[in-house]
C-alpha cells in the first residue's frame, strides 16, 4: 500500500483539468476522491482515435488538392513519397523508443528502487548504480509536484465541497512523494557513504570504480585528493617518508566480502557453485538462507537474489 497513491497520480492529474472546468450540477455526484481515479488508458485510446481521423482527413485533403496535379508532378510525388516513407520510419523508431521507455510502470519503477535501496544498504560493498531507475524517479517526483502546484492555484480560485475533498487528496499525495523522495536520497547518500569509507579502495579497483555513476566517480576523485592532502598537512609530514603512503596495502580500507548475509531467492536456480566453486547448491523461488556475500554477489546484481 506504501505506493498505491503515487501508481494512481498520473490518472487523477490527466482527470482533473477537465472535471474542474466541466462541472456538473447534478445533485447526486459522489464526491468520493476514489470516483476520481479515471483509467488513464481511456483517455489515450480516445486521443489516439481522434488523431486517426484528423490524420484520415489530412490524407484525403492531400489526395484531394494533388489529383489535378498528378501528371505533372509524377517525379515530385516520387520524391515525396520516398520521404514520406523515411518519415514513417521515423515515426516508428519513435514508437518503439517510447515503448522501451514504457515498457516498465512507474510502480514498477518504484519498487525497483527500493529493491536496489535494501541492498545497497545492507551489501557490505557498493553496488552498481541504478541509473535509469534512478533518473526516472527524479522526473516523475519533479513532474508531479509542477502538477500538483498547478492544481492547488487552480483549486485555490473557487471554493466548493469538491475543491476541499480534492485538497485532501492532494495532501496524501505529497506525502507519498515525500516518501518516494525519501528512499532515493537514502540510496544516495548510501553509496556516498560507502565511497567516502571505501574511496581508496574503489579508486584502485576498476569493477568497483566502474559501478560508480559519473557524478560519483568525480566526487570520489575529489574527496581522495582532498582527504590526502589533509592527512600530509596534518600529521603526514612529521612522520618518516616510508609512513606517508596512505595507498600502502595494509592501509587501505575494503569491504569485508566474507561477511555472512541473509539472502531470498527470487527464482529458482539449480547450478550455483559457492565456496570457490567447492560446492553446490539448489535454489527454490522464495527461500530464505544464510551465506558468504561474496559467494551471491553476481546473482544480486542480476536480480536472482536479494538482500533482508
């Protein structure tokens, strides 16, 4: 239930611009906020029809105005209809670029990123960085609170039963945002976090460096300069040369791989090799077991397990 208000948002904003401007006087209108969550797929497939028949009427127009012209123009048209073709591919490529990025629901999206948020918390390394999930939660909060200051000035205009039923529903609809946004800064700051313990570590190692996003391999490039510099200021200088090294092995702080971990299987898995492939076990969709984090860690990343 945590996110069933923020799944809902895109259907009430896409509804509520036309109830407020439509509004009927009929005496038995619920003014229940649940008879307000219009299937947004409706609202589509009523668009995408009358998109068909304005295209419909173009086309027929066109047809219409170039067949006195046709005999003429048969090279243009030739010419024409080749980068009407193109343009048709075109518009196709869009398509499926859209259907990509819709091919997983914003609910969907969510979950994804407190998955990633559980075991980026409770993974003794830093993981690899959830960019799309992450970057596409920062649009739809953005998104949705320009909506929601919109419909607050709009509601602010008049003042009716409805409007303060509407203002109620708004008010748990921040809140749900702020729970979203919560999560996200929590992942963020996890992995700030684990490069500021880790950063001499990371920057020496390519898997680890390369599971950074772009922002945080500079921010880690920075705070190891920085934190260098310090120790040379502070203390580093009045000790021998052989001493001042802060890249020296025994010096650098790792993750402790071999820390034991509570796993949940996610699908089954008949072929794992743990221990340095010294021995095998079955995994069963749902099971709740205990092991080495280094011996699940690729599996965590591919999603076949997660963290608890």
């Amino acid at each position: 239930t945590t996110f069933f208000f923020f799944d809902t948002l895109c259907s009430f904003f896409d509804t509520r611009s036309s109830c407020l401007e439509h509004r009927m006087n009929d005496s038995a209108i619920s003014f229940s906020t649940a008879g307000l969550l219009v299937d947004e797929s409706e609202d589509e497939n009523e668009n995408e029809d009358e998109d068909l028949k304005i295209n419909s009427m173009e086309k027929d127009e066109c047809k219409h105005t170039a067949g006195g012209d046709m005999e003429h123009k048969s090279n243009h048209n030739h010419n024409h209809n080749h980068n009407h073709s193109g343009n048709n591919n075109d518009y196709d490529d869009d398509e499926e670029v859209e259907e990509d990025e819709e091919e997983f629901p914003l609910s969907d999206v969510i979950t994804m990123l407190t998955i990633a948020w559980k075991n980026e918390k409770l993974a003794p390394d830093i993981l690899d960085y959830e960019s799309e999930v992450v970057e596409r939660v920062k649009q739809a909060i953005d998104d949705k609170e320009c909506e929601i200051d919109e419909m607050e000035e709009q509601l602010s205009k008049t003042q009716s039963i409805e409007n303060k039923m509407i203002s109620a529903s708004i008010d748990w609809y921040k809140k749900e945002i702020e729970r979203i946004r919560y999560v996200l800064h929590s992942y963020l700051r996890v992995r700030l976090w684990k490069i500021q313990k880790f950063v001499v570590h990371i920057l020496s190692d390519e898997l680890a460096y390369n599971s950074l996003s772009a922002a945080e391999q500079k921010f880690a490039t920075k705070y190891a300069d920085l934190a260098e510099r310090n120790f040379k200021e502070c203390f580093l200088k009045d000790i021998p040369s052989k001493y001042q090294d802060v890249t020296e092995p025994e010096m650098v702080v790792k993750p402790n791989v071999n820390q034991f971990v509570i796993l949940k299987a996610n699908e089954n898995n008949d072929n794992i090799l743990i221990e340095d492939n010294k021995q095998h076990v079955q995994l069963q969709k749902g099971s709740i077991f205990v092991s080495r984090y280094k011996n699940f860690k690729k599996l965590i990343g591919g999603g076949s397990v997660d963290l608890i």
